[in-house]
C-alpha cells in the first residue's frame, strides 16, 4: 500500500510538471530546484525569469491543471542515468548540475523518475501509478512564498509554492479547518488583541516588548515556577548578562557555537580609544551569553564539595542571547533574546538515576499544572552516532548515561524515539514534546548529560575515599524558554487562560454612573483578597462594557446596578459558562479562590 509519504512526494513532481506546462513558451525562463515532502504536503522550489510572475492568485490555475495531469500519469518509471546523460538532460539548470555533482561525488547513481512527458532527477518514493493511487480531491495547493536555495542567504531567492496533501478528501477538509483555527489562535494575533506584547523594529527583530498584562502573565508563570523548585530541593541562582571571552573559550562555546553568538564587546578602553576602535592594555573582551551553563559551573567551582553534599541543584531564570537570522524569527517562538528556566545538578554517579526520574516527574508535574494532557507527551531519545569520533568524554561515560536514559523513560512507561546521532557532541538527551488543543507538537522540556563543561572547568568533589573525583552534570529546561511557553499557552487555550492564570480574572462592570463607586468598591475588595481585578466604570453603555471585557477574554464579569447595590450582591457572568447566579461578594471571593488553587 502505498504511503502519504510516497503520495506527497510524487505532488511534488506533479506540482512541477504543472507548472512547466502551464509555460511551455517561456519553459527556458524556468529553473526547477527541488521539491520534498513536509509534514502536511510537499512543496517545490522554482526559479523563474523576470517575464515570469507568480503569486496566490495563481494557484488555483495550477492545481486545476494537476488535475489534468494527474489523470493520465498511469506509470512512473525509475531509470539509472550515466553522468554524461543527466548533465546534459539539466541543460542550463544550475541548481540540478549542483545536485548531480553532488550525488556523483558521493559514488551514488543518478536516478531520473518519469510520469507522462515530465522527467525529473529524484532519488525515489512515489507511487507507481499516480492516477490510481491519488485522490484528486486529496490535495490543494496552499500559498507561495520566496526561500533561498538550501537555505542560505548568500544564495538565489527562489518562489516556493506549498500544497497540503492527505489520504483523502475528509482528512484533507480536517486539516484546513484546524488551520482557520490555528490562524484565530495564532500567539502572534493575540498578543497584539489581548494587549500583552509586540516586538517593535526600532528596539530589534526578536526582542519582544511586554505590556503590563504580558508582563504580568510572565510573573505569575515566574512565581510559580520560583515556588516550585524551592519545594522540590533547588537552590537559586543568578548570573550576569555578559561574560569575559576567556569563559567562553574555556567552556568550548567560542569554538563549537560562535556562529550564534553576537560578536565580541570591548570593555575596559577609555571614550577616546573606543570612538578610534583602538585596543588598549586595560580592553578586554566580554560576549553576550548565549546559555547560563558556565556560570553555574563558576558558582560550582568557587567552592570546595564531599561527595555526602550533593547533589547540587541550581534554577535561574536566565535571559540569553542568540544571534539568529531575520528570516528565521517567528513572534515569541524563535527570538534573539529569550529567557531560559535552566537549572543544572550536579550529582555522583550512584545519585543520577535518580535525579532522572526526579525531573521527569517535575516536567510532568509542570505539564499537568499548565493544562496540558500527559497522554500527549511525546519523547525523543538522542544518543552519539558510535561510528563518529565527535564527542566528549569517554565510552564507559557515553554507556553509563545513554542506558540510564533509557532505563528511566522506559520505567516512566514512555514509547520513547531513539535518535541515533541526535546526540550533542558533550552528551545524551531526552527531549520532551507535548501538543497543544489542536494536536500540534511544541518542543518544551530538555534533559541531558555533559561530559564537556566537567572535562573543561575540572570540576570535582571530595569522594568516600578523600580523593577528588569528577561529578556527572546534567542540563534541565521544563519550559525550553519561557517565551515560547508562553506563546505555546497563548495558542492552547486561545488566549482564554484559566483563572489562575488570567492577567485580570475579574472585570466589575458598573451599569451607569451611580454605580460606579459600588462596582471600585468590589473591585478593592477583590483585591485585597489577592484576586487580580478592575472596574469599568465608563460612561458607555453596559452591552458595549459586556462586549468589550470578552473581547478580552476575562475569566468573570460581575455586574452591578440598582438591584445589586440596594442588595449589596454582585451578578456574576462566567466566560466558560455563561450567566451565573446572583451572590454576595462573600460567596464569589469563596468560588474564586477555591477555583485559583485547584490548578496546583
């Protein structure tokens, strides 16, 4: 049978053949770079001359004409080509010579697929007989857009144009649906409704700017957080923002990441010597962090430890920096500036098994507290390639961790991946994945060993035996970074947060002037009770006060007019629930709290 796989990628040439079709008298302006499969469908790389314009509008044109295609594409034949052969079937292709030379250069064979009169150099996976395995109705075409080849700046801008593509027509019909919904929750949308951030290009691409109620929501995930770890035995720490270039060339990040750090700052010069960029005996080199890790380690290393006083484990909630590409930000969940919820432990061997299990039960601890279905939570395995010289630390280590990973996620019951070469090169991972209301994978939570800040610090402890022996360290986020987290929430609840973590869990709307100090006198009730709320006293009319509070999303509205001051009670209208009954303030600040603290 044949798979989604195999049936996207053969869109993909279908795509293509469509496209060239569709332009046969200016076929040479046509360049046709690649087209793989994607999660939800395919897409196709193209190059095409001035003379040539593509856009959405054109999609339509081109998926009817797929269809026309696909109707007599009844074979698709795979043929060996000699060198000779394919080079001069590419023609003036650039981007197919490069291909070719690629795969010749690597002693492979050169693989042409053919359906109808449309050829194309592919390595294979394609149905067989296209009319009869594809349903017409199963794909559409989806949006263009503009993407380097292979990814690279320095190389030519090419038109990608996207379709979606499932077994069938209802799978299909699902898919868009569950996108329209994406779209209403997209974090990027509501951040800016519901007032909570924006990222502004005066202050730089990927720094976000947090408004008050953004600011708060990021406090409250802070505070419990914060109260969490001092509950399950973390000290915390805190760590400045830049460090001396001599750090970060001991802990290996200059040599293995400099690619993704911001360059070098010089501090120490004078005003003079700094306006002639001129270096002096007293300048010295600091560098942005990208990571807290050998922070901690310094932390570590400013102390002498027994092996009776571990394990060590340290929390921060450290904003790092990062020197990512404009074309790769998105919103909150690729930034240049984020915060990670980083820990570290340090531990003996005989301890690390069970501080594994520890902060997987954390992690999902975190989950369940934020809402999220633990039956969702995905795991990925990552372990060294052991045909690959790359990694730190010795061979008894790298056994050690990877089977104590396995061991733990197999006793969590986890029907984990294992990633052989996922691995980074100072340790074993596990990576925790978890899918929001709409089925959609977030990466979050990550656990892993190092054998190269240990090696590199020399970092040791006082053993049983009073000789100095080297400790296992292990890498912990439960969140990944709190901007994505929170961009996550954002999408998973539609910016209808629960009511712990509301920005404002209740509005008191007054009906009219006469009632507006009544309605701040529930609201400074309220807050004396430690519930997050605030009047709305204006002068407009209470269906426009109503309305505007649920564009807002607030957990509760309580209305007060005539009958509730005379009755000194409050009307309660509930966002997931709808009209509530009538109360007294008493019995609401019971519900409200009794509600607050479930979450936990």
């Amino acid at each position: 049978m044949i798979s989604i796989e195999e049936k996207r990628h053969t869109l993909a040439h279908l795509l293509a053949a469509a496209v060239i079709n569709l332009h046969k008298d200016k076929e040479a302006a046509i360049q046709l770079a690649i087209g793989p499969v994607i999660d939800d469908g395919f897409y196709y790389d193209i190059q095409f001359g001035p003379e040539i314009k593509i856009s959405s509008e054109d999609l339509p044109r081109i998926e009817k004409k797929m269809r026309e295609i696909l109707k007599t594409w009844t074979k698709m034949e795979r043929k060996e080509i000699d060198e000779q052969t394919a080079k001069s079937w590419a023609g003036a292709n650039t981007f197919k010579h490069e291909l070719i030379n690629e795969i010749l250069a690597r002693g492979e064979k050169v693989i042409f697929y053919t359906a109808g009169d449309f050829t194309d150099l592919c390595g294979g996976g394609h149905s067989e007989n296209p009319a009869k395995d594809i349903a017409p109705d199963s794909f559409t075409l989806d949006r263009v857009a503009g993407a380097y080849w292979r990814g690279d700046e320095k190389n030519p801008m090419l038109t990608r144009i996207y379709g979606l593509a499932f077994d069938t027509k209802e799978e299909l019909v699902a898919y868009r649906v569950q996108q329209e919904e994406a779209k209403k929750r997209d974090h990027r949308k509501l951040g800016k409704e519901l007032d909570l951030f924006h990222i502004d290009e005066m202050v730089g691409l990927g720094l976000p700017l947090w408004h008050p109620k953004g600011a708060l929501l990021w406090r409250i995930i802070e505070d419990f957080w914060y109260n969490a770890h001092l509950k399950n035995g973390y000290g915390l720490v805190r760590s400045p923002h830049i460090g001396n270039r001599i750090l970060w060339e001991t802990s290996g990040h200059w040599g293995f990441y400099n690619a993704s750090m911001y360059p070098p700052m010089e501090v120490g010069q004078s005003l003079e010597d700094r306006q002639q960029n001129k270096k002096t005996e007293n300048s010295e080199e600091y560098l942005l962090k990208p990571m807290n890790c050998p922070f901690h380690v310094q932390i570590y290393k400013n102390d002498k430890y027994s092996y009776r006083e571990l394990p060590m484990r340290w929390a921060e909630c450290g904003t790092v920096y990062r020197y990512e590409k404009k074309g790769e930000l998105s919103g909150l969940t690729r930034v240049r500036g984020f915060t990670q919820d980083d820990a570290h432990i340090i531990c003996r061997a005989d301890q690390a098994e069970d501080e594994l299990e520890r902060v997987i039960d954390f992690i999902l601890f975190m989950y369940k507290s934020f809402g999220f279905d633990l039956k969702s939570v995905n795991v990925y395995l990552s372990v060294r390639d052991p045909q690959n010289n790359k990694y730190a630390g010795t061979d008894e280590g790298w056994n050690f961790t990877e089977n104590i990973l396995e061991k733990i996620a197999i006793k969590k019951g986890f029907a984990y991946q294992k990633d052989i070469g996922g691995a980074v090169f100072y340790g074993p991972k596990l990576d925790f994945k978890i899918k929001d209301a709409l089925g959609r994978e977030w990466q979050c939570s990550t656990l892993q060993f190092d054998f190269n800040l240990p090696e590199r610090f020399k970092m040791s402890f006082i053993s049983q035996n009073g000789q100095e022996e080297q400790p296992y360290m292990l890498h912990r986020a439960l969140f990944g970074s709190f901007e994505r987290f929170i961009g996550l929430l954002i999408e998973h609840y539609g910016g209808a947060f629960p009511l712990w973590l509301a920005p404002i869990q209740v509005k008191v709307l007054s009906v009219s002037e006469k009632h507006a100090s009544y309605a701040q006198e529930i609201a400074a009730a309220l807050k004396a009770e430690n519930i997050r709320a605030e009047a709305d006293d204006s002068n407009e009319s209470l269906g426009k006060k109503i309305r505007e509070a649920k564009m807002e999303k607030i957990p509760y509205l309580l209305v007060v007019g005539d009958k509730e001051v005379e009755a000194k009670t409050i009307s309660i209208d509930s966002r997931d629930n709808g009209k509530l009954d009538t109360t007294s303030l008493t019995d609401f600040i019971a519900r409200a709290t009794s509600e607050i603290k479930i979450h936990a």
